[in-house]
C-alpha cells in the first residue's frame, strides 16, 4: 500500500517528496469522520465531508463538493462489501438505484459546476436543515 502511495505521489509531486509527508491530517480525520458516520448512519459523504471540509479544513464550497463525490466510490465499495457479506444487499435494487444515481449525479455535477459559491451554501444548507426537520418529525 505504501508503494502505491509513493507511487501516486512521484506522479504528482515531481520533487520526489516523501509519499506521506504531503499528506494532510485534517483530510485523514474528514475521511475517517465521514466513512464512520457514513457506515453508522447510511448518508453520502457530502452529508458529513462538505460540512467538515468547509468548515475545519478552509475548503471552498464547490471544492468540497467534488472531493467529497471523489470519496464516494471507496466508502461506497467498504460499505458493500461489508453488508454484501452479511447478506444485507438485494442486487435488483441496488442497481436500479445506482443506475438512477448515475443519471442524477451527471445532471447535479452540470449543476454544481455553473453554480457560484454563495448560492450552493444556501442550497446545501436549506438541504440540511430540511432533511434534519423531516427526519425530527417523522421518528
């Protein structure tokens, strides 16, 4: 595993940096808070990621929108594989779910890219408060 991390750093560190020596602690704990609480709670990562890379890590809004879509596949695969072993997934709608998400992240990623900065926090955070009230009310 540290090979490949070297491996993927000499690609885009051509100073030949130390592979981990780049590596962002606050990203780690990001990554850790959202798979935790993306496994424990079954929310996308931007439910928790967005919030902490705006808020703790100094990223720009629309930037975390994207590292956060880019976190999806791996926490995605773990949660899988975990649940698939125990049983816990129904493949028929599973994939007529992620056959709808790919169509509906094309279309909100062409969104998200012609969207300035002040109007994606209003609708990201009227999200929230939206899910949060509904999810309050309906116990």
């Amino acid at each position: 595993m540290h090979s490949l991390v070297k491996w993927i750093h000499s690609r885009y560190r051509p100073d030949g940096m130390d592979a981990t020596a780049g590596i962002d602690r606050r990203l780690a704990v990001v990554g850790v808070a959202g798979g935790l609480l993306s496994g424990l709670l079954g929310v996308g990562g931007g439910v928790i990621m967005v919030p902490l890379l705006v808020l703790w890590a100094g990223f720009a809004q629309r930037e975390a929108h994207a590292f956060s879509l880019g976190a999806i596949i791996p926490i995605s695969a773990a949660g899988v594989l975990t649940f698939g072993a125990a049983g816990e997934v129904r493949i028929t709608e599973a994939v007529a779910l992620a056959v709808g998400a790919i169509v509906g992240s094309r279309i909100g990623t062409s969104v998200l890219a012609r969207m300035g900065e002040d109007p994606l926090k209003l609708v990201f955070g009227v999200f929230l408060l939206a899910v949060a009230a509904t999810m309050a009310v309906r116990r």
